[in-house]
C-alpha cells in the first residue's frame, strides 16, 4: 500500500511539471530590451556664433593701433559621421565631416605705424567652413547615453581678406586681396545626449586655426610736414603675413541610421502631454534673477562715397570698448502640448571702458593729417535689453530636450566718452578741443527678429547644460552720434539707421538644489551688424553706406530660480 502510495504521487509530480512546462512554453516571450551604444552612422544639423580674428604684420614697425580684425560669425549647417563603441566599454572613437555656412564680416585698421602715414582699413569676411575630424569620447550617465568628447583633424575656410589705403585721397589705389580657400587644422570637445533611441542632441565648442598667407600691402601715403597737405608724397607697398582663426560655439540634433528601440523609451517627434484631470498640472512655471557682468564693443565706419566699390577706402572711424554690470529677470512657460514661452528683461550701467576716434584726411585744407587716432580713456552709459520667444519642443524627457522658437529681442545701449588725448601725433590735444569732460556721445536702439534652437543636456546628477542659439535675420538700428567739439551746431549730431543681421548665443550649466529650486552660470555672446546703412555725417546724408555698423557684448553671468507645477 505504501508502494502504491509513493507511484502516484511520482506520476501526478511528473504530470505536474510537464504541464507547468507546457503553460511556459505557450507564454508570450519576453521581448529582451538591447543596451543602449553609439556605435552607428548618424546625420544631423548645427547651428551656432563666434567670432573670428585676422592678425596683420606691419612691416614698417610696431603700430599705434590696430592691426587684428575681429568678424562676429552666425553659422548653419550639416554634419555626418560614424561611431564605434568599444564592446563592453564606455569609450566610443569615431570619425565626423561637417560644413557650415558663415556670415562674418569684420573691418580693422592696419599698418598704422605713425600719424603722418595714411594707414589702410582691412576687412575680412568668411563664407564657408569644412572640417574633417577624429573624435574620442566616453560615455556617462543612466544608460550610457551621454557622451563627452574630444575632437580633432583638419580644416578649410572659404574667404575673402581685403587691405585697402585709407582716405578720399586714394579711392583709385586698388586694394591688396587674399580671395581663396585657405586650409588649416581644428580642435574641439563636445556633450551629446541621446534623446531616444535614434535623435541625440549636442553642444559642441571649437578653434580652428588656418595659418599664415602671405600678402603685399598697397601703396599708401605720408605727409611730410604734419598738417600741411603739399608735403604728402606716394610710398611703395611691402609684403606682410596674416594669420586668421576662430572659435566657435555649435548646438546641433543627430539622427542615427539603422536603430531600433533602445533601452529606454523612444521620443516621439512633437509629442503632446495626456490630458489631465487637473488642466493646471501640465503646465510648468520657471522665473528667476540673473546677473550679467559683460564686455561690449561698437564700431562704426564711414566713408565719403557711395560707390559699393569704394566703400571700403575711410575717412573715421569711432570704436567703443566698455564693461557694464546689470541684473535681469528671467522666466519659461511650458504648456501641455510641448509649447513655451521663455524671455528676460534687464538693464544696468556701464562703468569702464575707452573710445578711440580715427580719421584720414591727408590733403584737409583746415588741418591736413594722414592719420588721427584720438583716445578716450573714460566711457560710462547705461543698457536695457529684452527678449521674447514662442517655441515648441521637438523632444523632451527627464533629462533632456530640444525645442525650436521665434521671438524679437530689443537692446538699448548709452554711451559716453571721456578725457580726449591724441596718440597718433605729437600734438596731444589735436583735434581734442579741451582734452578734459565729455567728448562724444553715441547711442543706439537695435530691434532684431530671433529664429533659433534650445537645448539641453543632462551632464551630471542634478547637473545640465542649456545651450540658447539664435540667428537674427533681420534687425534694425536708429543711431545718434554726438560730437560736442564740433563748432558747426549742424555738424554735432550725426544720425545713423539701417538694417542687418546678428546672432546671439547663450549657454548655462545648471544644479538643481532641490526639485523646484537651482543655481546656474553661463555665458552670452550677441552680435548685431547693420550692413544697409543711412548716415548724416558731419550734417550731410550718405545714403546707403555699406560698410557696416556693428555691436557686440558677451560675458559671463550667475542665476537663480525656482519652479512652479502641480
């Protein structure tokens, strides 16, 4: 009986385990979930500003001033590459080609070497870049799927560099020019994150560097006896070098080839939020306080002729450098179907800084001088600015997002410059009237239309990086110049309006102190050229002066603020 007892159970256990091995087998297999890797080609766009540098050497001596042409740069374009990841390790190597289109257009003053020498006005202007670098990466964060990098190989720059002798008095002398594509080397590192299993977004700083050409100075002049135009006689060229290279700040999306979902749920394109039984708890409110301590320059040119082909030969120019320090609020509205509303407001003083007046006029019958260069050591003022924009989020999760927008952006500077000294000649109150109290004044309303990406990347726990780029394709300046030396009333106000371009950039690296409440630093860069420009210069209109007018301010700057949502 004990037997018998012992079988059955043994059959039914065996029956048992056969059955549970049958329900397994039918049950849906689980899908198993890959681990996220970089290893793939990918696609993508950029965009970004910066600013590039040409480096004149004066072959007649050290010079009073000037000889580096500074262009602000607002660039776009396309990047494709490869990546390998490591089997079983956090590095990735990889191997990218990029094009960008560039709008860069700077002017300068070379060659300046003494006040009886008419020095020449260089300009340098950039049209397209390509790189074509190696990179070396390593991975972070949940999943891997942030990546810092490092990124090196070579470049090409397609470009125009122009040296043209300064003054009325040689508009028929042609201009030295350096008009081909020049090759070189670049440098940068980067942060990308994978939005989902296909788009990544990246914010990417780089240097490239193109190396010295050689170039033959055009014939210029030199008065002989300081303010007497009979003395001035023609001097001969010689030959030079320029060096040219530029940073530049990109945020750009990849789209990588051949994914499937990865390990973490994919980002639809232009998702929308699940309505809610609360209306109020998809929207999310962010405001704060900012201050900016930031460094501005503004340059004017003028020339005397309207001739597109003559522009480039002056007669001044007015450069102000300046420091200010302002506070600003700052706020962002996200609403349930993935659209914002961002902006900021602020304004401040200016409290240091200088101002350099130049002017040519080698055969002026009431005071002839090849070259003047009269130095303010002291510019105070104020600025205002403000910032609107409406945008959507293309992507967003926890950790990072990538939103595009529209918006308008107002900036007001004052400007006010002190204590006249001449360095250019040995009078130095030359046309400085009293070299003590205010000489000039200038002021300026720029209003621009914004178009442009945000984004951001996750960098650490609690830690990210917000990258702000917009590309200003049109913007309007109203501008007053007053010189307060001047004897003719009519001459002292010199009114100036056009239209251009600009960009401006921003980017603030974050941690959250709590959920709602964090801490940041960041810089900002803005440019603004107008480049369709009308003047009345010493009283008389100039229409359609093209050489452009010009303002940058950039520095660095410390905030707070807090988040509201249910």
């Amino acid at each position: 009986m004990r037997t018998s007892i012992i079988c059955v159970s043994a059959v039914l256990a065996a029956s048992c385990g056969a059955a549970q091995a049958a329900d397994l087998s039918r049950a849906p297999a689980v899908k198993a979930i890959p681990a996220w890797s970089w290893t793939g080609f990918y696609l993508g766009g950029h965009l970004g500003a910066g600013f590039g540098t040409a480096k004149v050497d004066n072959p007649f001596g050290p010079s009073i001033y000037g000889d580096t042409v500074r262009a602000p740069e607002a660039l776009a374009g396309l990047q494709a590459g490869y990546n390998w990841q490591l089997p079983g390790s956090a590095w990735v190597l990889g191997v990218e080609a990029d094009a960008s289109a560039i709008d860069a257009d700077g002017t300068d003053t070379c060659l300046a070497y003494s006040g009886q020498f008419v020095s020449a006005n260089c300009r340098v202007r950039e049209h397209m870049l390509g790189t074509l670098t190696g990179r070396l990466g390593h991975t972070f964060g949940p999943d891997g799927r942030s990546l810092m990098y490092v990124k090196g190989g070579g470049a090409v720059l397609v470009g125009n560099f122009r040296m043209t002798t300064n003054a009325s008095d040689y508009l028929n002398q042609p201009a030295a020019e350096l008009d081909a594509t020049r090759w070189g080397w670049t440098v940068g590192a980067g942060i990308e994150y994978a939005l989902s299993s296909r788009w990544a977004v990246r914010a990417e700083y780089d240097y490239a560097n193109f190396g010295r050409r050689g170039i033959d100075t055009p014939g210029g002049g030199f008065l002989q006896i300081p303010f007497d135009p009979k003395t001035l006689v023609d001097t001969a060229g010689a030959s030079t070098q320029v060096r040219q290279d530029m940073h530049l700040i990109k945020l750009g999306l990849n789209y990588y080839f051949g994914r499937g979902d990865g390990g973490f749920d994919p980002a639809p394109l232009l998702p929308v939020k699940a309505h809610a039984a609360d209306r109020w708890s998809a929207w999310q409110f962010e405001v704060g306080a900012r201050y900016w301590y930031s460094h501005g320059r503004y340059q004017n040119d003028l020339t005397m002729s309207t001739n597109s082909a003559l522009q480039e030969h002056l007669v001044s120019r007015l450069t102000y450098e300046s420091d200010g320090h302002s506070g600003e609020v700052f706020w962002r509205i996200d609403g349930p179907q993935k659209l914002f509303l961002k902006g900021f407001a602020g304004g401040g003083g200016l409290v240091a800084g200088k101002m350099n007046d130049e002017d040519w006029f080698p055969t002026y019958p009431k005071g002839a001088t090849a070259y003047s260069n009269t130095d303010h050591n002291k510019v105070t003022g104020t600025i205002g600015y403000a910032t609107l924009d409406v945008g959507i989020d293309l992507f967003s999760d926890t950790f990072g997002k990538l939103g595009v927008f529209a918006g308008y952006n107002f900036y007001r500077d004052r400007k006010d410059a002190f204590n006249c000294h001449q360095i250019a000649l040995a009078f130095p109150t030359a046309f400085c009237g009293s070299s003590d109290g205010i000489s000039i004044s200038q002021y300026e309303d720029w209003h621009s239309l914004r178009i442009g990406a945000n984004g951001t990347l996750a960098v650490a726990p609690n830690t990210k990086l917000v990258v702000d780029a917009a590309y200003l394709p049109y913007t309007h300046i109203s501008a007053l110049d007053i010189h307060y030396a001047r004897t003719e009333e009519a001459s002292k106000d010199s009114p100036a309006w056009g239209t251009g371009r600009g960009v401006q950039l921003e980017a603030i690296l974050t941690y959250d102190i709590t959920s709602r409440f964090n801490v940041g630093v960041g810089g900002r860069y803005w440019a603004m050229w107008a480049t369709d420009v009308d003047t009345a210069g010493f009283g008389s209109p100039v229409p359609t002066q093209l050489l452009p007018i010009r303002v940058e301010r950039y520095g660095t700057f410390v905030q707070a603020s807090y988040k509201f949502d249910r």
